[in-house]
C-alpha cells in the first residue's frame, strides 16, 4: 500500500536525515514524500542533505520539496549586505562550509535549481503541507507568502483549510508535544533537529497513512 510521509526541518543533519529515512520509515518507491523546508543552515552538512533529496529522485523516489525561511534567506542573499548578514546570524556560514564556497553564486547549477524550485506550499485531496504555517487572518490565507515562511502561533481556522490537514514546521517543539498532537488542524513536526536543549534534537516524520509520528534524535556526533 503506497504510504505518505512529511519530515520536518533538517538544518543541515545528513546523518539524521539517513537513519530517519532507510532505517526508520523504509522509504519504498510507493512512498510519497513531503519535506517541509529549512533543508540548511546550522548543522555542518547541508550539502549532504541535499545530494541525499537529489539522489533519492535520480533513483525515481517521490521527494517533494517545500521552502523553508533558510532557503529564502539564501537565496535573498545576494541581493545587499543586510540579506547576506541576516543570514549569516541565521546559521548560513555552516551552508557556505559544507559547500566549500564563499557565496550561493558558486554554487553548481544542480544545488541552484533545486533552492529555486522549492514550493511554497503543496495542496492535496486531504493535507496542505507549508513550511511555517499559514495566515488564517486574512481571507485568503495562500496570499501571504512571507506567513507561509515565518509566522508562528497562529490559530487554526478549520473553516478555511475546508476540511484538510494542514501539516508545517519551522517552530522548534519538544518531542513531548509532537507525540501528543491530534491530526486535526494543524500539526507540527519540528522537533529542532539541529538543537540540544528544552527537550529538541529531534527529527520526526508522520506517517501520514497511518497518522503516527516517527522519531530519531539527532546523531550528527556518530562518525559519517
């Protein structure tokens, strides 16, 4: 039976990432995989998350791919001084490591191309998947994309999601709170990957065919 999974916010955690996905989902080319943005910044290798997502896809599995705030600031970095030092303060010298480059402009078409063509939001018959969440104070929440990138508690209104689940990150929550969540509304599935305090370091999955939540901590500090 084809199964539908959403990961949360990566931040540069190859290793993480791995496990989560060949050991503990045993992702099958049935699958189909959403990843909900912030794939960089802070953990010391994006560029491994990233050859991981493109590899995955040469090999013909369904990966989506949603912007996070990271990969905008990144991309808005080129454009003045203020953008770059935004992004910089934000975790963006550990991307520009991992790619062993001094700005997104050397970056290889390949890694390029695939930044710029990160969604904003996906839609389904049953889930939004957004990275950070969505505006609900306007009429049309899916005008705002800035919100789709950066707002935090917002309320749900169910009226405007009309009857879909809408599943996002980008706001660190404990393991603890993810577990206990009702697939109803909203859900959120940071678990603050890259973090190692107030109960994160965590990267979680929900198993959406079967609404339970996949967890792995962080384990960056084992060899690769």
């Amino acid at each position: 039976m084809p199964r539908i999974f959403a990961i949360g916010d990566i931040h540069g955690c190859s290793n993480t990432f791995r496990k989560l996905l060949f050991e503990k989902i045993a992702i099958k080319k049935s699958d189909t995989i959403y990843c909900i943005g912030d794939y960089i910044d802070r953990g010391k290798d994006s560029k491994g998350v990233i050859d991981i997502i493109l590899q995955l896809r040469t090999q013909h599995y369904r990966i989506n791919t949603l912007k996070g705030n990271h990969e905008q600031m990144m991309l808005d970095s080129t454009e003045d001084e203020e953008a770059f030092k935004l992004w910089m303060a934000n975790g963006g010298d550990a991307t520009l490591r991992s790619f062993d480059v001094e700005s997104i402009n050397e970056l290889p078409p390949v890694y390029l191309n695939f930044f710029k063509r990160t969604k904003y939001f996906i839609e389904t018959k049953e889930y939004i998947f957004v990275h950070a969440g969505l505006n609900f104070e306007l009429p049309n929440p899916f005008e705002d994309k800035e919100s789709m990138l950066w707002i935090r508690n917002f309320r749900v209104d169910k009226k405007k999601l009309n009857g879909k689940l809408l599943i996002h990150g980008h706001t660190p929550v404990p393991a603890t709170f993810i577990l206990t969540q009702k697939p109803e509304g909203a859900v959120n599935i940071d678990g603050g990957c890259v973090y190692t305090h107030s109960g994160l370091g965590n990267l979680f999955a929900i198993n959406l065919t079967e609404k339970k939540f996949i967890g792995i901590a962080n384990c960056e500090a084992q060899a690769q």
